[in-house]
C-alpha cells in the first residue's frame, strides 16, 4: 500500500466527473424504461377500458369489462391465490426430490439406473404437461389408487418439472470437480460422507437461482391442474365465475392480474436470492 | 528400519496405455523421498496408487503393515483402501480445497466425519495444525479468499490434522505463482524435520536436494534412479536422468 490515505480517500476530480456521467446516463436510462412502462400499463388498461373511439369514419372500440362483477367476484378468486401457492410449493418440493435423484442416476455407472433415469426424462419430457395431469386423474384410479384433486395435481406438475429440472442438478453435480470428490477421498470419507458433505452442497448452491426460476413457471403452469375441476384454484375459480352469466372474460382477466402480481412479487424475491448467493460467491 | 511403504512390482494401465512398468521401492519411516521425472513419466500416478486414488492393475502396496493386492476386490478390500487412505494424507496440485466451507471447518471436517470427534477436540486440534503451518489467522476465511500459498499450506494442515503416518504431495508447489513457492516449501520444511515420512512428486530440483533422503527419477513409467541426492546430481547413473537434471539446470538459471 504505497498509496496515502488522503489519496485514497479523494479522488481526481476527473475521475469523479466520469463516475458521475455514468450514473447520471444510468439514472435517465432507469427513468425511461419506468415511463416506458407506466405508458405500455396504461394502453393495457386503456384496450380494456371500453371506450369507443372515432376518427373519422374509423370507429375504434376497446373490450368492455363489468365493473360491478369484478368487485363482487375478487375475494372469490382470491380465495383461489392460497391453493395456487400450495400445489407450487409442494410440487417444486417434489419435483426438485425427483430431479435430484434423476441427475445422480443420469450419473450413474449402473446400467438399470441410468436406464430408469433417462427413461423418466424421455417419457416426461416427450409429452404435453395437459396431457400428464389428466392422465394422472384417469389412469390411476384404474389401479385402484384415489387421490385427491391436489395430491393428484402435485404429483403430475413434480414429475413433469423433476425432469425438465434434472438437468439442473446434473449440471450442478457436474460442476464439483473431480478434485474435491479426491479430496474427500484422501481424508477417508466414504462415498455417501462425500456426497453428502462436498458434493451435494456445493451442487445445490449452483441449483438455487434456476430452481427459483422453475418455481415461478411452476406457479403459472399450476393453472393447468384446473382442467380436471377438482382443484379450486386461481385459474379453476376464474373459468368458473362467470360461465354462468357469460362473464368469462372478467374472471380471466382477475386471474391474469394475480398471477402477474404473484410473479412481480417472486421474481424480486429471486433476484435478491440471487444478489446475495452472488456475494458470498467464494 | 522396516519399510512403512512397499510398492511391490505396480503396473497400471489406461486402458491400452502402460503407465506404470514393473515399479517397486521401499520408503523407511521418517523418510523423505522425491519422486522426479518429465511429465507423463507416471509419477502421479504412482504416488496416486498409494492411497488408491487410482487403483493399481498389477501387484501390491503395503502401507504400515496393511498389504493390498490390485487383484483382490470385494468388501474387505474396500475397508483395507479406507485405513489406507487413514494412515496417508494427501495434498494435491490444485490444493482442492472445500470452497463451502472456512478455513477452520475444512481442517476440521475429516477429524469429525471420518474418525468421528466431538467439535471441541476436533476444533482444538485444527486450530493446533492451522498454527503449525502459520494460517491460524485465516482460520474464518473461505478459501476464495487465500493465495495459492495460503490455500495449500492450509491443505496441508488439513492433511496433517488426521495425524497420518505417511504424507503424499504431488507437485504441491506447481500451481503456484513463482513468488508463493517458498512459503509452502517451508512448510514442508518443516513437516519433514518433525519427522514425518514424505512421498513427495516434484519439479522443484532445490528443494529434493536440500531435504529430500532419497531422490527416484521415473522415465515412461520405470524407476529408473534410485539414490541420494548428492550422488543423484552429481553423477547420474541414467543418461535420461542425466538429461532430466540438465533441463531443470538451465531452467534454474
């Protein structure tokens, strides 16, 4: 350190003339995308306001929407919020167990395992989600099990996402190098002392991010479970508000704005996650 | 002095490669042997044989009176290469530090899962090894944030905390910048004055000449030298070793 503190601490001023041009190119840049924002939110609420507008001969007229109706249904479609929560958060549980388990069997050395794990991965992957979540409704009654609408639910969306997220979990065990699993060797710790203690910790600090961003899609893709009509969540009580008085239109659009404020609200949680896993980043 | 290691005529093959040809040699307690040669000689491989890091193809290796056969296989095996791996500890080029933990806790980790010791013991013990190697200030550090020294005199206590009776380096210092080789020498300086028996693969001519008991040069996979290391640079027997220490000369100068 051959720098004094004086130095240190002040700064030419042409540096802090560049420094404060940056920020300043910065801060106009942020403040445009805003209004860029507020101007695309209101033309949204605009094509929804149900004017009419003519130029002319040209009439341009925008969707109308019962205003009444949306205030008497929005705690019913509300009260769908908390089981979308739920069938995300146990699917996610589910589908990062079995994705974790794909990604050590696609590691595998055994053939039948390997097998097991990339059948699962194909068989998944190769097929509509719609489809999965149905099947699962109709097919495993016929084996004589019952599951509630949410069990049911659960399993079809953590077995679809446990395949698409092995990749994940491959990619995070693959990133441990072969070094470390030696270094724990060399010390004598067992196989399953080293995966438990080395491998998988460092491999699910990789995951994290990426998990978080499967578990948004989950939250989305949650609204498919309402095809069978046992699960009464967001998208369920949204197609079912307004069937009756030819009011589809006003349940959707209540929907979309939860699921859309769900998803603001998340992916700002994902991203502070992720700011601070960056910082520790070793 | 009984030998405390036996390598009895290894081969290994990778698949159709031959890298270790028929090697045998006896390191006596308190020893410190250099294994030298050009790279691809084989000499990793052959220090990695001793813990079964990589597992022999032919012959044996007998480690403070546990004899392992490359033939033999199964459950016993498998728990004779486990205090194998007890009595060795090993420090490896890229130090292969555990980045998710502090300096304390990887020096900590193999005394409390391996041998199973209360965090106390453990904890006092590690911080005894971390002083040793003079980075008990770094004790709450994560490796990221060590030098290339720092991060292999730390793994060096790592090694030395499970209280081995044989260490294994292998080229400890090559990954280092220049200017971090000689604190981890010194280190294993000091290492080898209280006695340890040291396997030691290396590029490091000066340092094989100052403590090393005996230097091996491997060529293509056969020890081809065997010897002190006064007599080792002064008059080679092998004109491969010959060559070998005249490369290293003028890269000294």
């Amino acid at each position: 350190m051959s720098l004094s503190k004086e130095e240190a601490a002040s700064p030419t001023p042409q540096a802090e003339l560049l420094y404060q041009a940056q920020q300043n190119k910065e801060l106009r840049f942020r403040t445009n995308v805003a209004l860029s924002w507020l101007f695309l939110l209101l033309f949204l609420v605009f094509i929804f306001s149900g004017q009419q507008i003519s130029i002319g001969d040209w009439t341009f007229s925008t969707i109308k929407i019962d205003r009444t109706f949306i205030s008497e249904n929005l705690l019913f479609i509300a009260g769908g919020l908390g089981e979308t929560i739920r069938i995300s958060i146990l699917s996610i549980i589910v589908a990062t167990i079995l994705a974790l388990l794909a990604a050590l069997g696609r590691l595998s050395t055994v053939p039948p395992v390997y097998a097991l794990s990339t059948f699962y991965v194909s068989l998944i992957r190769g097929t509509p989600l719609y489809l999965q979540i149905f099947f699962f409704f109709l097919a495993l009654p016929q084996l004589g099990i019952f599951l509630s609408g949410t069990v049911a639910g659960v399993l079809a969306l953590g077995l679809n996402y446990g395949a698409y997220m092995s990749e994940i979990f491959r990619a995070g065990l693959s990133s441990v190098g072969k070094g470390q699993r030696e270094a724990a060797m060399a010390i004598g710790m067992t196989p399953s002392q080293t995966m438990r203690r080395i491998v998988l910790p460092q491999a699910l600090r990789f995951a994290i991010p990426p998990t978080g961003n499967e578990f948004i899609a989950m939250t989305k893709d949650s609204a498919l479970v309402a095809a069978t009509g046992f699960v009464h969540e967001l998208m369920w009580r949204a197609t079912k508000v307004g069937r009756a008085t030819f009011h589809n239109l006003e349940g959707l659009l209540m929907a979309a704005i939860f699921y859309w404020v769900m998803t603001l609200i998340l992916t700002s949680i994902q991203s502070r996650i992720e700011t601070r896993l960056a910082k520790g980043d070793r | 002095m009984a030998p405390i290691v036996k390598v009895s005529n290894l081969d290994k093959y990778f698949g159709r490669l031959h890298v270790l040809k028929n090697v045998s040699l006896e390191v006596s307690e308190q020893e410190v042997v250099c294994l030298i040669g050009r790279s691809g000689s084989g000499k990793s491989t052959l220090l990695r044989c001793m813990n079964f890091l990589e597992e022999p193809s032919d012959g044996s290796i007998e480690l403070d009176g546990i004899k392992i056969e490359a033939s033999s296989k199964g459950k016993i095996h498998r728990q004779m290469i486990h205090e194998v791996r007890l009595k060795t500890g090993m420090v490896f080029q890229e130090f292969n530090l555990f980045p998710h933990m502090s300096v304390l806790e990887n020096v900590m980790e193999g005394p409390v899962i391996v041998k199973g010791m209360d965090q106390q013991t453990a904890m006092e013990l590690a911080e005894k090894s971390l002083d040793s190697v003079g980075m008990l200030f770094k004790k709450d550090e994560y490796p990221a944030r060590l030098s290339g020294g720092q991060k292999q005199r730390v793994a060096i206590a790592r090694a030395l905390t499970m209280e081995p009776k044989v260490m294994l380096f292998d080229e400890p210092t090559s990954a280092l910048d220049p200017e971090l080789i000689g604190e981890v020498l010194n280190v294993m300086k000091k290492v080898a004055k209280e006695g340890m028996t040291m396997i030691v693969v290396t590029h490091e001519m000066a340092f094989a000449r100052e403590v090393a008991d005996r230097v091996l040069v491997m060529s293509e996979g056969e020890m081809i030298e065997d010897s002190p290391p006064e007599e080792l640079f002064k008059n080679p027997k092998d004109a491969r070793t010959k060559a070998l220490i005249e490369r290293y000369r003028s890269g000294e100068q």
